[in-house]
C-alpha cells in the first residue's frame, strides 16, 4: 500500500467522525458503558467479517501492548465521549472533545527529534480561549455541564495521546483492531452491569444511533484512521481532521440536535485556527 492510498482511506475516518456526535446524540437514554459494549461489538464483528472475506484472519492477532494501548485508546477516548455527549449538551462537549488534533501537535512537538514552536504555544491559547467560551456560557445551567465538559476534554487527551503512540505500532496489522474491539467490549459489559441499568426497549432512533455509531463512526472509522497513521501522511491527516469539528457541529444544528448560536460558531472558528497556528498550516518541522 502506497503511502498515498493510506492517506486517502484516513481522510475516510474524518468523514464517519463527522457523524459521531449526532449518532451518539440519537441513542438518546442508552447508558454510555452499555453503548460502548453494544458499539464495539457490532464494529469488532464487521471488522472480523471484512477480514474474512478478504482472507486475511491470519492478521487479526494483536500484540499484547497494541492490545492494552487499544483499551487505553478507543475504549477509553469512547466511554468518556459517550458520557460526555449525554451529560453536556452535545454540541459543547464534541467541540471540545474536538481539541485533539491540537494536542496531537503539542504531544508531538515534544516527541525526541522535534521541539516546542512559538506557533505550538500559540495555538494551544487560542483553544484554550475557545473552550473558555464554551464553558462559560454553560457552567451557569449546572454542574452537570461542568462534568460533561471535563469529560470531553479527559477524551481529547487520551485519543490524541493514543494517536500519537500508535505510530509506533507500525507493524501490528490494522485488521487486529477486530479482537481489541472485540476485547474492549468485555470490561465495558463489566463495568455497565456493576453501574448502569441496562435498556433494550430503545425506539427506532436509538437503535439507528447505536447501529450508525458500531457501523461507520466506531466500527470503519478507527481501522481507515489506524491504517491512515500507520502509512500515511500524518501531518495531512493531522490537518485535514481539523474540518471534522465544523462537520460534526453543522450535522447537529441540521438535524435539531443544537441550536444554531455565534457562540457555538466562534468557538468551533477558533477551535480550527488554533489547530491550523499549531500545525503551521500543515508544514512539517
């Protein structure tokens, strides 16, 4: 695989991103560690089943360290932004959730070789200024919003964390994300019997969010993204990602899910221009 068709099929992840937040949004009273199981599972066995057709189970097999930085990585980036989604308004919590590629900036400007830039520090404010924003038009409506915005931004850290350590899994084919989904979705079963109620009479709006989310948003999306950091152009990846918060957002004021505000616009304006001054317009060094 070329690095060129490797970036290609990461831009596929940015795409199915811009729908995570509306279909986190129409599962509605579904528990976040319930959806977290029900997602991976359905994700685990497409992936599993793709393979297959193909004829490549023979790389389905995960080391044991790809296997706990997956638990750490997409399980635990997709609990936080479920909980996130469903105890802050959606909207708020995805842009801030939506920091990420920034931190992937600043975590890699400080990665041996590389250096902290002016432009690094620059952008960080300016997210920091545009997650002030959000914050602080909706602490006034209670402490709920407070947790849901922490949330978010404890998932930002740990996806762009996660995004920036899989560079050095290289080697671990991508097909073997199948068994860690598949894997992950056992401590979330555990966790949702310890602390949740389980809910299967969902309408068929929830049972949509719940398909869409295992399908496209969870399932497809962290393979194309996984095969697009592995062999492709990151720092391109890096910046084109910058356009899934202005995506995500759109897709939820269109379908009702939030309400169209200049608040809302600033802040997802802001949140793009300090990822494109970190990034340096997507130059390298």
């Amino acid at each position: 695989m070329t690095s060129r068709t490797a970036t290609l099929i990461g831009f596929c992840a940015i795409l199915l991103w811009s729908t995570l937040a509306l279909f986190t949004a129409m599962s509605g009273r579904v528990p976040p560690f319930q959806l977290v199981a029900m997602t991976f599972i359905i994700g685990g066995l497409l992936i599993l089943a793709i393979t297959a057709l193909r004829g490549n189970l023979s790389r389905i097999r995960p080391t044991p360290a790809s296997f706990a930085l997956g638990l750490y990585g997409p399980f635990g980036d997709t609990a936080l932004y479920y909980a996130a989604v469903k105890t802050a308004p959606p909207a708020e919590a995805n842009l801030i959730h939506y920091l990420w590629p920034l931190l992937i900036v600043l975590f890699a400007a400080l990665l041996p070789g590389a250096g902290l830039k002016p432009r690094h520090l620059v952008g960080a404010l300016i997210g920091l200024v545009a997650t002030g924003l959000l914050v602080s038009g909706g602490l006034g409506t209670g402490g709920g919003l407070a947790l849901g915005h922490g949330l978010a931004a404890l998932g930002a850290f740990v996806w762009a964390s996660y995004s920036v350590v899989s560079r050095r899994f290289a080697n671990v084919p991508s097909e073997s994300l199948c068994i860690t989904m598949l894997g992950c979705a056992v401590p979330a079963l555990a966790l949702h019997l310890a602390f949740e109620t389980t809910l299967w009479s969902l309408t068929s709006v929830e049972w949509a969010g719940a398909l869409g989310l295992g399908l496209g948003s969870i399932g497809l999306a962290f393979v194309v993204w996984d095969i697009g950091m592995k062999h492709g152009d990151v720092a391109l990846l890096g910046v084109a990602s910058y356009a899934a918060p202005v995506l995500s957002t759109l897709i939820l004021v269109l379908f009702g899910y939030a309400p169209a505000s200049w608040l809302l616009g600033a802040s997802c304006a802001l949140i793009v221009v300090g990822a494109l001054v970190a990034s340096g317009g997507g130059r390298k060094g």
